[in-house]
C-alpha cells in the first residue's frame, strides 16, 4: 500500500478506496501501480483542512508533486435534465461494461456540450481526452482507464489541466488512479511567497497577516515576473481554444510560482467553463445582487423584477486579476513608472463585461500592463 509521511484516517480513505477498485479491474491509470504494488508513490505533508478536500504533498518515484483526490463536488450531469449540485459522489460507474470505444466518445462529447457550449472543435478534445485516458501508451482505453477518465473529467480543474496542458503557468498532470491524480509542486505555494499552517492562519488577525505578506514578498521585479505571469495565464483562459473559463476565486493562496519566479497555478477547482457558469446560477432564486455569488470572485446580478439572477458575470477574469495584484505592484514599484502602473491597473479594474468594445479595451489594457512591466524588468537578472 502507499507509504503515508503523515499517516491518518483522511490519508487512508482515498489510497485504500483506489487500489481496492484497481485490484478488482474497477479503475486504472498510469499511477495505479505505483500507487497498490510497488509502493513508490508516497504521501507526504497534508495540505487539507477538510475531509472532502483532500491534498498532499507527495513523492512519485524521485519526483515531487501533489496529490489530490474529490477536490470539488462536481455537478452533476444527467443529459436532459437541469444542472444540480451532486448531493452524493457516485464514482466509477459510467461507462458501463460492454460500452464500445465509439459509445465512451459520444459520452464525452456530450458531457463537453454541456460544459463548454456547442463549439466546433469539441471533437479534437475527445481525442485528446482519449490520449490522456490511455495511461499505458497500449493504444487502446480500457473499461477501467475509461471509468476513470469520466470520474476526472466531472472536476474542472482537470479538465483545465489537459485542455491547457502545454501552457507554462498550468501544473502538469503527472498521473492519475481512478478520482485520484498527481500534479506537478510548486515550490512557493502563495503568491507573497509564505504559506503557514491552517490552524495558525486562524489566530493571525487580518491587518497583521497583510503586513506579514508585504514583508515576505519577493522583490519588486520578481513580483512584476510573477504577475506577468498571472496577465499570460488570463490570456490562456480567455476565449482560449475551447471556450472562455471563469476565475471564480482569485486569491494569493490559489497562485504560486517556482524558484525562477514563474507563475504556477496551485488550485484551478473554482476556474469554470462560462457555459456551465451560466447554466449552474441562472434563475437561482435572491433577494440581492449578494446571493448570485459563486465562489468569491463571479458575481452577477439579481433581476429584481423576477427574483432570479441573471447568467451574465459582472467582471472579467482580467479585472479581477488586476485588483489583486494592485498593492501587489504598487508597493515598492520604481518611481518613474509607479503612476503609469496605477493608471493601468485601475483602468483595468474598472473592465465590465458589458461594456461596449470591452473585449478590445481587455486586450489592449492587458498588452500595455504587460508591456510596461516588461520594458522595466527585461534587463535585469530577474527577467
């Protein structure tokens, strides 16, 4: 069984469920094996704070990562009915036995339908799903490797993972086993660069832990670096090849970057397809513009003539980004650019998916930030 460096009853629910159903033939994938009979995937520090959110550092073979496991409670969707929460996790019983390779595609291209809209080219991701399915290269998806692509592919942040999977600012998929998948570490797991432990975090008052941040934050060209990083990481995700995705929770703690100060995401569950943004909160019942929330970042508005919010997200991804990385930037930021900066940054603050031309002003406000960062950091050792 798996080595645990922290072993304990949230450890071993996952590993012990996994290799159960692989030994039965129920699940497979590339990190199966090493995962239940040659024990050279290894758990290491816990990174969850609840049971149903399960995270850890891990060793796979001599290369680091995490491992994550029922990383969100993913919609449910059953084709001809609306859109709900998934209440229970029922895992691994889709596709059935005797479901042909031909079959596994049509239910993947459906399930891409109703999560990205009906767009051209969705039959280039099913292939690419297929490839990925495929753990042992063999050429061929078998029931188990299929049981366990259609369990991932519920989690958006590994749909993300593959879609995006040559982009530089999204961890690499290392392997998965069943519901359970290995991503690439990242060394610096916050954007300010300190992480302290969950139950510490508790007792540290807000204004304290904000001046601990601006202490430990890289220095000001790392930080531009950084955020370079995060504005390349909105283009992928706006309008990208399959859709546009929605940052629902931009927060430092979701942002990290690696020893050359490159930006890595650390956590993608709350980045959403707009078309399964739009169908899981439209019509939802409120009183005000705070109840049509999901996650903490995409916000729509409550028609008050009918008590239901409307489908269309206030804030583009680049807005919110650029409201995070505001004192991110401006502190310590060089003299002779600093008011050009927060001229830019606010302009970009100010984005509203409604607004006409807003997708030209996006690109434009978006090229000139980057633009500026770079001319001042592209001749130092930090570029």
């Amino acid at each position: 069984m798996a080595r645990s460096l922290c072993p304990g009853a949230w450890l071993r629910k996952p590993y012990y469920l996994q290799c159960d159903k692989y030994k039965t033939g129920v699940i497979d994938g590339p990190a199966c094996n090493s995962l239940c009979v040659t024990e050279t995937l290894y758990f290491g520090k816990c990174l969850s704070t609840k049971p149903n959110n399960q995270m850890y550092l891990g060793i796979w073979g001599n290369l680091p990562g995490v491992v994550k496991c029922q990383m969100e409670q993913a919609l449910h969707l059953d084709f001809g009915t609306e859109l709900e929460p998934r209440k229970e996790i029922v895992l691994f019983d889709k596709p059935t036995r005797g479901t042909t390779v031909q079959k596994f595609k049509e239910m993947v291209y459906s399930l891409f339908k109703a999560k990205l809209g009906d767009q051209g080219n969705l039959s280039e991701l099913v292939n690419l799903i297929l490839t990925v399915a495929d753990g042992d290269k063999d050429g061929q998806v078998s029931l188990g490797e299929a049981k366990s692509a259609w369990a991932l592919l519920q989690l958006n942040e590994f749909l993300l993972m593959v879609i995006l999977q040559d982009k530089e600012h999204t961890p690499k998929l290392m392997g998965f086993c069943g519901d359970l998948y290995v991503m690439e570490s990242v060394e610096y797991t916050s954007l300010y660069g300190i992480s302290l432990p969950w139950v510490i975090e508790l007792f540290i008052p807000s204004g304290f832990r904000r001046s601990m941040d601006q202490l430990f934050t890289p220095s000001w060209p790392r930080k531009a670096k950084i955020a370079i990083g995060l504005l390349e990481f909105v283009e992928d995700v706006f309008h990208g090849p399959y859709g546009n995705f929605l940052m629902c929770d931009i927060s430092a703690k979701n942002l990290g970057y690696n020893d050359k100060y490159d930006l890595k995401m650390v956590d993608m569950r709350k980045i959403v397809p707009e078309t399964n943004l739009k169908e899981l909160i439209k019509d939802r019942h409120c009183e005000s513009d705070l109840d049509c929330v999901y996650g903490t970042d995409c916000r729509t508005t409550c028609d008050q003539s009918t008590m239901r919010c409307t489908s269309e997200v206030i804030q583009p991804n680049l807005a919110k980004a650029c409201q995070l990385l505001k004192d991110y930037l401006l502190r310590g930021a060089p003299p002779e650019i600093r008011e050009e900066l927060e001229k830019q940054l606010y302009s970009c603050i100010a984005l509203k998916v409604t607004a006409n031309q807003m997708e030209m002003e996006h690109s434009l406000i978006l090229n000139n930030l980057k633009t500026l960062l770079w001319k001042k950091i592209s001749y130092t050792n930090d570029s």
